[in-house]
C-alpha cells in the first residue's frame, strides 16, 4: 500500500469516526472508489444554512440488517425511548408546514407531553443528549438540534418509513399548531 | 466468471456485515471468512477503508470463533486524539472501572466489591469524592452509548475490538498511569519518543 493509499485510508476513517468531515478534507474521489469496493458510499451533503458541503460514509443501497438467522448479523438497535425521542424530532424537523432546519429540547419535551400526557424528561433528555448524536442521527447547533449526517444520509427505505411516521404524527389532533418554529 | 462475480459479491457482504455488526460474524455464515483467497480480499478492502479484521478467539484460546472489523492500528493511532465526545472524566471513570475488574479481578484475582461502591469510596487528589451524582451518571451514560462499558458497569463490547498492538499500548498506558517512576515506565516512553522521532524523519 503507498503513501497515497495509506492516507486515504486515514481519511475514510476519520470520516467514519467523526460522522461527517468537511468535503475538502476527503480526497473524493479515491475515497468513493475504495468506499465502493467496501459496499460503501461515500455522499456529498449540503451543509447547515450554508455552510461548506460536508461527506458522509454511508452504504451501498439499503443498509444491512441485523438478522437473528443465518447468516447470523448482531446488529445494536436504538433503544425503544430513543426511537420515539427520534421520531418527534424527526417529524418537528420535517414538518412542511414550520420549515425548521433545528428543534430544541423544549420542543421535543413538549411535543412529547402533547402527544402522550406524561412528562419524558427521564428518557427523552438523555436520547436527545446523548443517544442520538453518538448515534450520528442528531447534531447539537446554537440554535438547537439538527439532522445529523447519519439523518441527512439515510437510505430511500428508511427515509419513507420516516416520513410515514412523521405524516402520522402531523395528523394527530394533539400535533403543535404554532407554525415557523 | 460467474464465479468470479459470486465471490466478488461474497466479499463485499462480508465487508459490509463486518463493518455493520455488532458483535463477532461466524465464518460459516459468511462464505468469505471461511475461505482463505476470499478472506484476504476482505482484508485488503477493510485496510482500505482505514480498519482491519480481527479474529476472536474461542473461550480456551485454541480456535477462532469469529470475526470482527475494528480500526487498523494506524488509523487507531491517527484519531486517538480526536474529539470523541468524551469529556475528561468520563475518561477517569473507563480507566476505574478498567482497573477495577481487569487488573484487580482478572490479572490479580482480588475479590471485588461492587464497582459502585470503589467508585464511591474513591477521592481524588484533594481528598474531596471524584465524581459523583449527576456528573457520574452522565458520564456512565456516554461510556456506554459507546459500548465503552456494560449497563452493570463492565468493561464494555468496543474494547474486545481492540487488536494486539492496541492492547499492549492500553496495557502500557496503564503502566505510565501506575507506575510513572518505574523503569519500565521509561522504557515506554522512550520507544514512544523513538517511534514519533521516526514518523517524522519519514
């Protein structure tokens, strides 16, 4: 392996390790390549109002799944809390109707109180603070949460299932009507 | 030649597994692993990609079990001193309760209290309780969103993926950490000033 090789092994894993890297870090196009022979993608996403373009590794196609048959794939799942936590400020983040590029925990903590009657501080705090963005799926800006790069690079399947979830919630009779934020 | 492309798809599902799975892949579920041309293109992608395969050994060390993909030993070097989201104490909390059950439990065979209760009874260097109460439990909570730890505050599934070469320089570290004046301790630092001296002659 040369030199050259060697750093763009370095660099796909400093982009696997931070979730996303600004775009002109990344020799791209070497990256895409050896991310191909891997079942990988390497994708080119806009940045947060403005901002410079950022990479994100993805996969090729559908992402695998964990599968408790053969052939056997041990796959973490999101808790069940951080799941819901997931799903309303994935629907706050996506409403049609408010156009919000960012969601605080106010919001979610309230939205969550909305629709269930119970309070979720317990569990929604620690999803949004902690869960979430490790998991890639939510980034932390001054003005609140944002899609993450692992959000922001999700497969077409995965995408539609939640825009489904999100459509349901919008339809709730109890879903916020306060509009643009 | 479609033979070729089967086995073109087989590593390229292992890699994919591998880089996705959460805990040791079986060789007979994956066909790449269980042949050796096929297991070394699955090595040749994953060194591409800045990470390594690693085989797991069964529980009497005699035969591999499985396989998992983790960080090549360069690229572990390289982003080690990247932010990681970890905040200082939750770096002396992981090496606690490293110490705890690895070195006191495993290496010594002490018995050992609750690593709650060590926890407790452990103060810093003022005297004063470490980290407790809030602090602790944020910092529990980010340990194990990385599978740094267990819920029961175990040593955690990340660091079954660390490779020989990883371990040792964990072992080393914990010698600088415990016994900075011993001669060993200077050794280390001495091969690791060697190896930065010989990076950067490079």
């Amino acid at each position: 392996m040369t030199a050259q090789d060697d750093e763009v092994a370095l660099s796909l894993a400093r982009l696997r390790r931070a979730g996303w890297l600004p775009a002109s870090d990344l020799p791209f196009a070497q990256a895409e390549e050896r991310a191909a022979q891997a079942g990988r993608q390497v994708i080119i996403a806009d940045g947060e109002d403005g901002a410079a373009a950022v990479a994100v590794l993805t996969w090729q196609g559908t992402e695998p799944a964990g599968s408790k048959s053969s052939p056997w794939l041990p796959r973490r799942t999101l808790p069940a809390n951080a799941t819901k936590t997931l799903v309303v400020a994935h629907a706050l983040l996506t409403d049609p109707l408010a156009s919000r590029s960012a969601v605080t925990q106010v919001q979610v903590l309230a939205v969550i109180r909305l629709l269930t009657s119970r309070d979720a501080d317990s569990w929604a705090v620690p999803a949004l603070q902690q869960v979430l963005p490790q998991a890639g799926l939510l980034i932390l800006l001054d003005e609140g949460w944002a899609a993450g790069p692992v959000m922001r690079a999700w497969d077409p399947p995965t995408r539609d299932v939640m825009r489904h979830a999100a459509r349901r919630l919008w339809e709730h009779p109890m879903w916020p009507v306060t509009r643009h934020g | 030649m479609d033979d070729e492309v089967t086995d073109e798809e087989e590593v390229i599902a292992a890699v994919r597994a591998l880089e996705a799975a959460d805990g040791p892949l079986r060789s007979r579920d994956w066909p790449a692993l269980a042949d050796a041309r096929l297991c070394q293109l699955v090595v040749h992608r994953l060194r591409g990609l800045g990470r390594q395969l690693l085989p797991v050994m069964d529980e009497a060390g005699s035969a591999v079990a499985g396989y998992l993909s983790t960080w090549s030993d360069e690229a572990a070097h390289d982003i080690a001193g990247a932010l990681s989201g970890l905040q200082e104490d939750d770096l002396a909390l992981l090496t606690l309760i490293y110490l705890h059950w690895e070195i006191l439990g495993r290496v010594l065979g002490e018995n050992l209290r609750p690593v709650t209760e060590q926890l407790d009874a452990y103060e810093g260097s003022t005297g004063r309780d470490a980290i407790q109460g809030e602090s602790r439990r944020d910092s529990l909570t980010r340990l194990r969103a990385r599978q740094l730890i267990t819920v029961d505050n175990r040593p955690g599934p990340a660091l079954k993926r660390l490779t020989p070469a990883q371990r040792t320089w964990l072992d080393q570290n914990l010698v600088l950490l415990l016994r900075p004046d011993h001669t060993w301790a200077e050794e280390i630092r001495q091969s690791r000033q060697a190896r930065v001296s010989g990076m950067e002659a490079t």
